[in-house]
C-alpha cells in the first residue's frame, strides 16, 4: 500500500470549515484513498473514501487531485466535537486486498472556540 | 455505537501474567481485526481473522494469540505480560464480502500491567 504524508498537526475555528490535506505521491491505479478520525482514546472511526472523483457525505467531502497525488479532506462546519486524530490511508480495495488497515500517524485537528 | 463490543474495558494486571481480551463483531460481519495503540508506537495492525481463520498477520508478538470461534467472537491472548505490553486493544469488523474498506472499532480495552 502506498505511503501517506500528513501535517502533524492543524487548527481550526469553530464553524469554519477544516481543511485537512494529505499526500500520497506513490498512489497506484487501484488504489483508494479512505480517511478515519479517532477521538480521544475512542476506537476510530470511519469518515469517506474514493477512488478519483470526489466524494461527500454527511460528515465530509474528499477532494482528490486529477493526478491523484494528493487530496483533502473537508469538514465543512468544524466544531469541538470534530477535535481529533485524522487518519489518511491508502489501500487496495476488492478480494485482492486482507482487508486490513495500515494507520500512519495522522494530523492532530484542534477546533477552537 | 458501533455494534463492536470488547470486555473488558479496562483491565490491571502484573508483569508475567496472562490475559484474554473479547470482542463481539457486529452481526453479519465476517472478519475481525486486533489493533494495538500505545503511546509511542500508533495504531499497530496485530492480526486479522476471517470466518474463523487467519486472514492477515501484522506485528503481533509470539506472546500474543488470537483466535475466532464458530459464533465470530474473537479472542485476544496476551501472556508473559511486560511493561511495555501496556495499550489500548482496539477490535474491528467489517462484512468483508466486498473488501471496502470500512471497518467498524469497538471502544477498546485498556490494559495496564505493573
């Protein structure tokens, strides 16, 4: 799986949106970027993942470059509850792939009041 | 709520002992994983079990076991406990039939060793 590169850490305002970017220069054809959060200690959490096109859900939308070298990951409204660990991985999806997680060491995202 | 469940939530014990940790999937998931975070070493993959049989293996040390039973519970074994094995084991699942990548954590244990 290819390797990721991440900022240590970020601030953000409340009720501003968070842009978290990640790299990932290595990336190959198949595979996909996924993004976790983990809060305080909790067992992390799902957030988005894609392949080339932008992704949006719920919490937030996923911006990949055309070269697909690069992406970001967008809350659109943080608040203090989105204080976290975010994690950007990168893996091959489908029954060629075990399945499992390989987690780096994340950004920090700290939401100030 | 994830629908992952992991007993004990906490747990003390002391060095040279041994533990077992538990995890429940969430109902119809297949596969489960054993993650281990602590504080200077990251989240770290420990192994993976699927329908009961090892799928992957990670940096899980020879003092650690796992295994899957026939209702998807998974078990954790950690003996000959050191200091160092002090963490929080984190426990995931997911359906696997497609591979997409998105794996449900339980709440983890913590286990301290003294």
């Amino acid at each position: 799986d290819a390797k990721t590169t991440q900022p240590t850490s970020m601030d953000c305002a409340e009720g501003r949106a968070a842009n978290l970017p990640c790299n990932h220069s290595t990336i190959s054809g198949n595979e996909y970027v996924y993004w976790y959060r983990q809060i305080h200690s909790q067992g992390p959490q799902y957030i988005i993942h894609g392949l080339k096109n932008n992704e949006t859900n719920e919490m937030a939308s996923l911006i990949i470059t055309e070269d697909r070298k690069s992406s970001t990951l967008i809350l659109p409204h943080a608040t203090l509850r989105d204080t976290a660990v975010y994690y950007c991985i990168v893996r091959v999806a489908g029954s060629s792939n075990t399945g499992k997680l390989i987690f780096g060491q994340g950004t920090t995202l700290q939401v100030k009041p | 709520d994830s629908g992952v469940t992991q007993t004990p939530k906490h747990l003390i014990t002391a060095t040279g002992q041994r533990v077992t940790l538990r995890c429940s999937p969430r109902s119809g998931d297949l596969s489960v994983y054993w993650y281990q975070q602590s504080l200077d070493q990251g989240l770290q993959f420990l192994i993976q079990y699927y329908n009961g049989e090892e799928r992957a293996k990670g940096n899980i040390l020879e003092r650690f076991s796992a295994q899957q039973f026939p209702d998807l519970h998974s078990e954790l074994n950690l003996s000959s406990l050191e200091l160092g094995d002090s963490a929080l084991y984190f426990c995931a699942s997911s359906v696997d039939k497609l591979n997409t990548g998105e794996l449900f954590f339980g709440e983890g244990s913590r286990l301290t060793v003294l």
